[in-house]
C-alpha cells in the first residue's frame, strides 16, 4: 500500500513529460544492511579520461567479453572503452549517431545494442561501432502496429537478448506507451506485451531488462518500485516489489541480481527470491552518492561500475576480497 500510495503521488504531480525528473518527495532508502564488500572508488581514479574529454552525461555501461569496460555517452562521441585498470582505450562511433542515448547491452558476439529515446530507435552495431541493424523508425514515436505496416517505438530504454538469440525492448521512458517488444534475430516483430498501469503486467516506465539463464526476462517497473518477471511469451510469473525506484539491473554470475535505485541513489544486491541482501550509496554528489544511478554492469572481479547521468561520471564500487 505505502509503495502505491508513493507511486500514485509521482503520477499526480508529475507532467507526462518529466519522468527521468527527480520525483516529487523525500527520496527512499532501501530497508537493507549495508553491503560492506564494496569501496566506492572516486571517478578520477577509477576511470582515466584524456586530458581532451571532459565528463559527460554517461547513460550506459556494459562489459565486453574481454573485460573492457563500455560507457555509452551523450555526447556526440559516443562510445568509451577502458581497460580493466580504468585506462582509456579509446573513443569510437559516428559523431551524433544518438540523438539521445540511454540504453546498452553488449551480447555474446561483442555486438552493442544501443536505445535512443528521442529518436525512438534500437540499434544493433559492430564492436568498432557500426550499424547492423535498426528496429524502429527514426524520429517517429507511437505504437507497434505490424498489421497497418507501423514500426513505431515509444522512447526505447533497453534491450536483452534471449538464449536463443531473440530480442526484448522493454520501452516508455516518457510513460507513454510503456510495454515489452520481442523480435526475432534478424529483427521480426513477434509479440508485444504491458500498458500503462499499477497492476499486474502494468508498467509505468519499463526502464531496464535482464534475461537470466532460464530465459526468465526481469523488467525494471522503474516509478512502480518493482521488478516484474516474465516468460518468453510474456506471461507474468512474479513480482518482486520494493522500497524505492529500481532503475537498473544486471544479472552477475555469482547467481545474484543487482540493482540500482535510480534518483534514490543504491546499489543494491537481490537474492533469486526477490530479497534485498544488502545495498550501499545514497543521493547527493559525495563519491559513493549519486544523482541518479542510471546503468549498472559488473565486471569480471566482480567491480561495480554505474553510469550517472546527473553527476555526469561512473562511479566504480570496488569488490573487495
């Protein structure tokens, strides 16, 4: 009832256009220990920019299968790679390929999978960049309509891929049209699944999306407080609600899910039961602190590194022995 009533709050004072705004009432811890094998490390020493870069709004990371770091970024380079050790690699796709960058997923192949949620696009590209594939129709938002020949998306926010090789939109940045969108490998429309809502299946903002091992998709209901779990044929099994935003979420190979919380500034770790086993950080600019947690990926040591695109950095959480 209280993550309802919290929920119901944000909608009401709320303009259609300003979800990514802070929300409108004090910002919600999680109910959890804190998690003490993690260091946050400050973004100078974690990350080594050139002394040409300045920090930018940083909207994604992901990892690639040689354990260099990906940041998606908002400016109009791109794409950021740094080595295990915060080196810089280099800076790499086409100026202004994103009108608006938000998500990243990186598969098995090394291909970047990249939201954009003003030009209402997914696009799949190379590791050195390149596009591959589009799904959407580039500067026009609305609903998927396979029958009427309508290839709209609504302010795409991420993407996952299934085991076999299908791929999920979880969309509405906005609150729109918020929903899930699967596709084939090669990009066919399959099925769409979710409207706009409080209740079961119902989204107000799909934000982020994980697949797990089993196939079993994992949709951060960002303004709802929830993660939602799906079949492949979008059918809801669970729901795991909680005490403040869920804005991210990564899938570890150490059987954990972790999360981060958005505006309300945590990292947190969730056991295969939907349990807060413990979090770290909080709002503000501090290091450890964050403007909004925004995209989560661990690497191999099992680092946490979170793009904020308010404090304009990544903060690393440092896995300690």
């Amino acid at each position: 009832m209280r993550t309802l009533t919290i929920t119901c709050l944000i909608l009401l004072l709320t303009s259609s256009h300003a979800w990514a705004q802070r929300p409108i009432r004090p910002l919600l811890p999680l109910r959890a220990w804190t998690l003490q094998d993690y260091t946050p490390i400050p973004f100078a020493e974690a990350l080594t920019l050139p002394a040409t870069l300045e920090p930018a709004s940083y909207a994604g990371v992901a990892m690639t299968t040689d354990n260099t770091l990906i940041v998606l970024s908002r400016d109009p380079q791109p794409f950021l790679e740094f080595a295990p050790d915060g080196r810089f690699i280099r800076g790499f796709g086409a100026e202004n390929l994103l009108a608006r960058a938000h998500g990243l997923h990186i598969d098995a192949e090394n291909h970047l999978w990249v939201t954009d949620v003003n030009d209402h696009v997914v696009l799949k590209l190379d590791s050195d960049g390149q596009v591959l594939m589009t799904l959407g129709t580039k500067g026009q938002a609305g609903e998927w309509n396979e029958a009427a020949g309508q290839h709209l998306f609504s302010e795409p926010n991420d993407v996952a891929l299934d085991s076999a090789g299908n791929i999920y939109v979880a969309q509405g940045h906005g609150g729109q049209v918020p929903r899930v969108l699967k596709f084939s490998p090669t990009g066919e429309f399959i099925a769409q699944w979710g409207t706009r809502g409080y209740g079961p299946g119902q989204f107000v903002a799909a934000h982020a999306i994980e697949i797990d091992a089993n196939d079993i998709l994992h949709v951060a209901d960002r303004e709802n407080m929830r993660i939602q779990r799906f079949d492949t044929a979008g059918t809801l099994l669970r729901e795991w609600r909680f005490d403040a935003m869920v804005c991210a979420l990564f899938l570890h190979s150490d059987g954990y899910l972790y999360m981060t919380t958005g505006f309300d500034g945590e990292l947190a770790r969730v056991d295969s039961e939907g349990n807060v086993l413990g979090s770290i950080g909080s709002p503000g600019t501090g290091n450890g602190q964050f403007g909004e947690a925004h995209a989560l990926t661990l690497d191999a040591a099992g680092n946490a590194w979170i793009a904020d695109v308010i404090n304009r950095r990544v903060q690393k959480f440092a896995k300690q022995p």
